[in-house]
C-alpha cells in the first residue's frame, strides 16, 4: 500500500502490474450484473481476507454486481493509487488513504470498515532486544516498501513512543520470502509484517512477535485508541453515479463480515482459495490457527468505530504525513454499511 501523496501524478500515467478482466462499474456481463473492478493492497494475506471470502460465499452475485477482483504486486501501481487514476472503481486498502488523498485534493471515501487493526505484527531476530517501539533505537526495521503503510505504521509507532526517525533506519523489504530472508542475512533487525508471514517466521526460528498491532487490543495498547485498517475506498465521484452498485458491494462485504462473526477460522478458510491458505510459507492448520488468535480485528457490522478516524489521523500525524486541516467527515460514510444491515438476506435477517 503505497503513500497516496507520493504516486498520484504517477499513477495516472502508470499501467497496472496485474492483468484487469474488466474495467469500470457501468458495463454489463453476460448475466446481465453490472461489473465492478476492485484491486486489494495484497490479496492473499489475512488481513484482507473479506474482499475474497464475498467472492468466495457468492456475496457479489447474490447481490448484484459481477466482481473483477485483483491484487497489487511488489513493486507495482498500488492499490489506492489505481482507484485515484481511475483504473478500478474500488480499493481494498487501509482507511488512512482517504486522509492522504484528502490532503492532495482527491475526494477519495471510505465506504465500509471492515477491520479495526492494522493487522500487524513486528517481528524481531531473537538477539535484536527490541520488546517496544523505543528500541527501534539504533536499529534497521523492514517495511514492505518505504512510503508504505507498514512503513507509516512503523514511523507512527516509534514516534508514538518519542523515538524521533533519525534515530532508526527503514529498508523496503517486501513480504513473505523476500522479508524471511532480510532478517535470515541480517539486513533488517525487525519487520512489520502480516500472516501469514508472521506465522512463517516463527516456525524457522527467524524472529517472535515484538509488537502486536494485529488486533483491536494491541491497537488500543499501542496507539491508544481502535485503528481502521482494511475498508472498501471509491472515488466519491463514482460512488454518486453508481450508488446501486455501491450498495451491492457493501452488503456483499457486511455480509462477510458477518460470516467471520458467527463462523470458525476452519469454516472461513474452506472458502479461500486453497493456495491462499496452504503454500510455501503456510500449512492450512497453521492458517486456521494464526486466523482463530487474529479474528477479532474483522468488525461484525462494517460499520466505522466511534473514534478510529481520530486515532488514523493521530498516527498519519505521527508518521508526518498530514501537513494540512483535514475534515474526518468527508473521509467516510456508514450510510451503504447502515442499509445493508438492514437488508434481507445479508446478515441472516
């Protein structure tokens, strides 16, 4: 997920790292549904598991659009930055782009929460020392790229700590293997990462859990307060012409969300794909596992925790990102969530 401020002249002019089956929510499939076009900051990791399992439950169908889902890759257009050039029509990507966004004049809004964590974890070689974000100190720490949310988080949180930036270092180190092996060669001494690569660390001796960032929990601990994490972010432009579709989209996800509220991580994971759950880095019971400990940082309803727009705003302040006034009402809506909890058939009602 890259910064929104550094890649918007880019991005227009960029072509997308990953192959699109179709583009914009006006045109038509076969069966008639409307087609929307979404890339996710990151497909197959945990923490954005919800824009898949809709796929998987039928959700989008059911509901009425044909979904074009697709992944940003390492190096690539991000995800936010492809919605901001109007390559997709939607992202699954952090809450804290809408703040960036709204600094460099895009009108880019939340339209569901669906988590209240980053989701993260930083993971540190056994010899390192570090226990909190003070003794980054001295240190080198992996972020999947610099400019990255791992890396504002990473910045956020040694700032929260009164750890001025100059004081540490950060290298773009990516995620899964490429991470393993930064910290394997001692290039980084930590890493903020996600599963299931936190998972992968542990089970080769690399690096234990130094600051948990993953659930609501270790959010309030650590930034005091809860943190949006994944949302579902349009153009707000789009969303005013394409309200049925947004709708649709929405209660597909709520109801989602409510599947991870009131199902098991086994029953969850039986409706990923196989590869997303089982790979090199993972076993499927391991997947099942790191879900069952991380399932609270999905929120049942979809709907924006009271004050989690303040505690991003804090954290992006943190990180130095926001250099202007921002106006949090115009970062999100929980209108489409409020409709859809209240529609037949999305949340079991």
């Amino acid at each position: 997920m890259k910064t929104a401020l550094r890649v918007l002249g880019a991005a227009a002019a960029a072509g997308l790292a990953v192959t699109l089956t179709a583009c914009g929510g006006s045109s038509n499939n076969s069966n008639g549904l409307p087609t929307v076009t979404m890339m996710v900051g990151g497909i197959d990791k945990q923490i954005y598991l919800p824009y898949q399992l809709a796929e998987g439950l039928g959700l989008y169908k059911k509901f009425g659009v044909d979904m074009q889902l697709s992944t940003e890759q390492q190096g690539g257009v991000g995800a936010e930055d492809a919605l901001a050039s109007g390559q997709v029509d939607m992202a699954g990507a952090w809450y804290v782009h809408t703040i960036n966004f709204q600094q460099a004049g895009k009108n880019i809004i939340s339209v569901a929460q669906l988590s209240g964590a980053p989701g993260e974890r930083v993971m540190c070689a056994k010899d390192s020392a570090v226990y909190t974000p003070a003794d980054f100190k001295g240190k080198t720490i992996g972020v999947t790229d610099l400019g990255s949310g791992t890396d504002d988080l990473t910045l956020g949180l040694a700032a929260h700590a009164g750890l001025p930036t100059k004081d540490f270092s950060r290298l773009g180190v990516g995620a899964g293997s490429t991470l393993v092996s930064a910290l394997q060669q001692n290039r980084i001494q930590c890493a903020m990462t996600t599963e299931p690569t936190v998972t992968a660390l542990q089970h080769k001796g690399v690096a234990t859990p130094a600051v948990d960032v993953a659930t609501t929990a270790g959010a309030k601990q650590w930034f005091g307060g809860v943190y949006p994490g994944a949302a579902v972010l349009a153009q707000s432009s789009w969303i005013d012409t394409h309200k049925k579709q947004t709708q649709a989209v929405v209660n597909a996800l709520v109801g989602a969300m409510h599947y991870i509220a009131t199902h098991s991580a086994t029953d969850i994971a039986d409706h990923l794909p196989p590869q997303f759950v089982s790979n090199g880095l993972i076993t499927k019971t391991d997947y099942i596992a790191a879900l069952q400990r991380d399932k609270d940082q999905f929120l049942p309803d979809g709907m924006m925790p009271a004050g989690a727009p303040q505690t991003a705003l804090a954290v992006d302040k943190d990180a130095g990102h926001v250099t202007k006034d921002i106006d949090l009402s115009k970062t999100y809506t929980d209108a489409y969530v409020i409709e859809a909890n209240k529609t037949p058939g999305v949340t079991g009602n």
